[in-house]
C-alpha cells in the first residue's frame, strides 16, 4: 500500500530552537517525496522535493529535508525556528500506480506552534 | 504571473443539492487535479484532467464529476451532496501529467447543511 504517516498531530517548540517535524512512506520503487505548509485558511504552499539525488534536500524560507532510504523517513527541518513558521505541515508521496498514479497521497499534517 | 485560482471561496448548500467549483491553472499549466480536504485531515485525490479527460481518478464515487475546457480551466462537480461532503476542495495545477510539482489554489471551503 502506499502511505504516508505523521507520527505528530503537534509539534511545539521556542523561536530560535531547531525544529524537526516527522514524516514516514510507504511506496514501491523509488519515492518522490514532498513537504507542503498551509497557513489558515490558504491552500497549500510547497516546500521542497526530493526526487533524486543528495539526501539533504534544502527548500524554501530556510527549511530543509533529509530523505533516509532504510528508514523510509523524510523529515523536515530548520535550524532556527520562527513565530511565523507556525502553520499546518503535510508531508506527501507521488502514487506509483492504481488510480492515484501520478498525484500526491498526503498524511494527515503536524501543527507547528513556534512560541517566542 | 497569476497563480492557482479558484472559485467561489465559500460555499453553503443543503443535502441532495449539487454543486460546481471552478478553477483556473497557474499559467502555462495543463493539468489539473482535485483533492478534498477534510477538517482536520490530509488531502485526498479526487481525480486529474489532461487534454480534456479524466486522466486518473481516487476512491470516490460517481456523484463527483469533473470537466476540462480547453482553455485548461477545470471544474468540479458534486451531486446528491451529503453532510460529509463538507470540506475544503483543492485544485492543483501542473505542467504536464508527470510534472513532479503541483502548485495548489487557496480551495473552495464547502459546507453541507
């Protein structure tokens, strides 16, 4: 089957600290993995991708990946958090094959809350 | 250049209604996919259209229709609408059937009443 898992409904963390938000797959073949953030009431934003290539994948507002192949992991990180990183986080696979091939399958998304 | 748009926003309706959502693709766009949001999940897909058919297509029933024109602009439609309808509708838009971004609309939050 594939899947994607959030393991976290919520992360909290102080602005300035790192921040990690998890995320595990599953899919056949190599995975194209992607982190969306969605702010309230807005659609999606995209982060970054990993599609192939150098494991730590570097994204936008200072946010970046690391795609681990034996622990079917890509989680999100940034070296300092912000007040404004608080938002919605989803982490998603591309379909391999059935119906969905091609498009995303999501997990069920990480709230972030960066206090000051 | 204008991104992803869709409309309307909002939308209430009552059970047994239909609906129509419409969305218009990031320029230079000629894929569009459907997913629906939940409160307080993931999105889900719904189906894509490419050259004016559908292309792919999750697990949802035929009460969800869609349309392409050839213009790439998209809709989405719901009929016989149920109370778990209620959610907010995404279109995504994308440069090609494999294209491996998809740049996602602000959505259509839909309420069933």
């Amino acid at each position: 089957a594939q899947s994607v898992a959030q393991p976290e409904d919520q992360v909290n963390v102080a602005e300035g600290n790192p921040l990690t938000v998890k995320c595990t797959y599953s899919v056949s073949g190599n995975p194209y993995l992607f982190w969306y953030v969605q702010y309230p009431n807005r659609g999606l934003q995209f982060l970054l991708k990993y599609i192939t290539g150098d494991n730590l994948v570097k994204g936008s507002y200072g946010f970046e990946a690391e795609f681990n192949k034996s622990q079917t992991s890509f989680h999100l990180k940034k070296p300092s958090a912000l007040v404004s990183d608080s938002a919605l986080y989803f982490c998603a696979v591309r379909a391999n094959y059935g119906g969905s091939q091609g498009n995303l399958i999501f997990g069920k998304g990480t709230k972030l809350s960066v206090k000051p | 250049d204008a991104g992803v748009t869709q409309s309307p926003t909002h939308l209430i309706k009552t059970r047994g209604q239909q609906v129509t959502l419409r969305c218009s693709p990031k320029s230079g766009h000629d894929t569009v996919s459907w997913y629906q949001q939940a409160l307080g999940q993931g999105p889900q897909f719904i189906f894509q259209y490419y050259e004016e058919e559908e292309r792919q297509r999750g697990n949802f029933p035929d009460r969800f229709s869609g349309h392409q024109f050839p213009n790439y602009s998209s809709e989405l439609n719901v009929n016989a609408l149920l109370l778990g309808d209620s959610a907010l509708y995404l279109c995504a838009s994308s440069p090609g059937r494999n294209a491996y971004e998809q740049y996602f609309g602000p959505g259509t939050r839909l309420t069933v009443t």
